[in-house]
C-alpha cells in the first residue's frame, strides 16, 4: 500500500533519454502503480513517432511549445496547456521550441520502466549534449514495451518530413 509522502526532483536521478533529460518524480512502486509522473527538458525536434499505450498519458506544459499528432489531429501545446491522450490512441510528439519542460504522467503507472531500462544516468541536470553517444539498449527497451503496454505503430510520422517511424 503507498502512503502520503513527498518527492523533491533534487532527490531523484534523472536520465538521458532520446535527446531529453527524464526525471521520475513517482513510479509504480510509490504509488501501487496507479500513476507515474516524470519531469522532462526537451531538445528542439526531440520527440517520439506514432505509438500508443495501454494507460492513459497526459502532459502539462511549463515552458516552451510542442505539436503533437493524436489520431489524425495536430494539436499544438504551449506554456500553460494540458494534453490528454486516452489509452489506445496513437499518438507522438515534436518539440517546436529551443527546449520544452513538461510534466508527463501515467496511469496506471509502467511507463517510467522504459525510462529506466533505456536511459542513462545523466552527467548534469541539462538536455544531453549533442554529441552524447547512448549505448543502444533497444533489445531491452523492446522487451519493457510489451511489459508496460506501449506499442510503436509502423506509420508515417506526420511530425517530421520522415516516411518512418523514429522508434522503429
């Protein structure tokens, strides 16, 4: 059973991830995997193809500007939005700006295990340089995928000029 309590993002260890910091604010198991919430600064362009999940996704927007494809609708969020994307609908994002910082949650919670499984340790509290090579860990990020309900959707990506899928 979770309990009341507190996180402080200074307390947490925050991850490189697909040119984004990630930090985990609450995972399944502070929350008896009803909901997790993660921190994010992204790069300019950073951003996932199609894919949907198994949960419920949402995002708050604190700074800067994302567009993002549900369905066949482009949304477009800026500071001060609030983003829903129900379960099972394909979806992905762009970020517009230089850099975004948003708060994205899920519930039930799942998804923070890919972040962990595929990310890597940050060496500062910043978007990772760009030269940062990531060790390519897709095998195990595949195997977290179907464990938590997320499934890359083999589409055209209408965000990029790409007839691909970045996550494919």
């Amino acid at each position: 059973m979770s309990t009341p309590h507190v996180t402080n993002i200074e307390q947490k260890e925050a991850y490189w991830m697909v040119d984004t910091l990630w930090v985990i604010l609450a995972e399944g198991k502070d929350t008896d995997n009803n909901f997790s919430l993660m921190w994010q600064l992204g790069n300019k362009d950073s951003g996932p193809g199609p894919h949907f999940h198994d949960q419920d996704e949402a995002f708050f927007v604190m700074e800067g500007e994302i567009n993002y494809m549900a369905n066949d609708q482009i949304l477009n969020a800026k500071a001060g939005s609030f983003v829903w994307i129900p379960r099972g609908t394909v979806h992905g994002f762009k970020v517009v700006s230089d850099t975004v910082k948003v708060l994205n949650m899920y519930t039930p919670a799942g998804f923070e295990q890919v972040i962990k499984a595929g990310g890597t340790l940050a060496e500062a509290f910043t978007v990772p340089p760009k030269d940062f090579q990531y060790i390519d860990k897709m095998m195990e990020v595949r195997e977290i995928f179907k464990k938590v309900g997320m499934h890359v959707v083999n589409a055209p990506d209408k965000l990029r000029d790409s007839a691909e899928n970045n996550m494919s």
